[in-house]
C-alpha cells in the first residue's frame, strides 16, 4: 500500500506527457506565449531614415545642412561700364531713329534712353559710384547720339541724298545743324537722360 500524497512526478524529472512547456533538466524554461502574436515583433518602421538617430547627430553624409549657393557677383566694374556704353549706343540710335522719323524731339524718349542705360549697368555692374557715374555720363552722350542721327534724316530727305551719305560725307554740317538749331530744350533733354540713367541704375540696385 502506497503512502498518501506521493508525488506523480519528482522533481527534475522527465516532462509529463503532452507538457511542451515542462522545463527539461538543467534548462531554463521556455516563457510561456502570451496571446499577442506582435509581442516579440520589432516595432514597425515610421518612414524617417533618420528616426533613430539622437538630436544633434548631422546628415549620414558627413555633415551638416547644405549651404545655400551665393548669389552672383554683381560688382564687375568695367562690365558694367561697358554694358553702359553698349547700351547707349544701342538706345540712342532707336531715339534718333524715332525723333528723325517725326522730325521733332520727344522728352519721353530722352528719358527712355537714360533709364535703360542706368538700369541695364548696374543689373550688371551693381551700385558701384562709378558705374552710375558712367551711366550718367553715357546717357548724354547717347541722347546727343540720336539728336544727331535725327538732324541726318531729316536732312537725308531735304536733300534727297542717302542717309549714309549725310552721316559719311557732310557729318560737320550735321553738327553744325544741331549748334545752330541747340536751344533750351535740347539740353534739358540731355539733362533729362542723365537724371533718368541714376534712376534706373537706383532701381535695378
């Protein structure tokens, strides 16, 4: 006769039957499953590469944000002063080709002709002293240049030559024409050009 409350199985014996999660001897137990399938997942990706890394850690490139690119140079002084040139040229002949075309001066134009070369300058050459200067000082000479290229139309068709004989062959009675017929608003249209060209170069700066 056995004696009473015997154990069924010593301990550290074989595992019972049908038991998967009796340890076996000398091995630590398997933890039992806890109902959540997620509960040894890692955690799922947010999307960030970056998320893992720790404030203040830069870019995974060696370094930090990128700079910004400078902006251009816009303080190239003899570019700028030959834009001034080019462009007084290039303004002055459309002025005389418009004043020779109704035979008189326009105010506007002359005004037209100094903005352009101020503003054209200095988008280039900046704000540079020197080269609204210049610009000033070619805008004259530009507004000259299309006084004179209107005196030599106008006479082109009073004297029933070609314009490019006029300008080739009689340019001193052409500066002569423009001495004499000079008056107050011939040089308050030079002066106009002037005053335009330092406006322009002010609001391109």
């Amino acid at each position: 006769m056995q004696p009473p409350n015997q154990p069924q199985q010593p301990f550290g014996g074989q595992p019972v039957e049908g038991n998967p999660y009796t340890g076996q001897p000398g091995q630590p137990a398997s933890a039992a499953p806890t109902g959540n399938p997620y509960g040894q997942q890692p955690p799922a990706p947010t999307g960030n590469p970056f998320a893992g890394q720790q404030p203040g850690q830069g870019a995974p490139f060696g370094g930090g944000a990128p700079f910004a690119p400078a902006p251009p140079a816009r303080n190239n002084l003899l570019l700028g002063v030959a834009v001034a040139l080019g462009a007084a040229i290039v303004a002055g002949i459309l002025y005389g080709v418009i004043a020779g075309s109704i035979e008189r001066e326009v105010g506007y134009a002359a005004i037209g002709v100094g903005f352009l070369v101020g503003f054209a300058a200095s988008k280039v050459g900046g704000s540079n002293p020197a080269v609204i200067a210049a610009s000033a000082v070619f805008s004259i000479g530009g507004v000259y240049l299309g006084q004179l290229i209107g005196i030599s139309m106008i006479l082109s068709d009073l004297a029933q030559i070609p314009f490019s004989e006029v300008v080739g062959d009689h340019f001193d009675t052409v500066t002569k024409a423009w001495s004499e017929e000079a008056d107050f608003m011939t040089y308050l249209f030079l002066g106009l050009g002037a005053v335009a060209a330092v406006g322009g170069a002010k609001k391109a700066g």
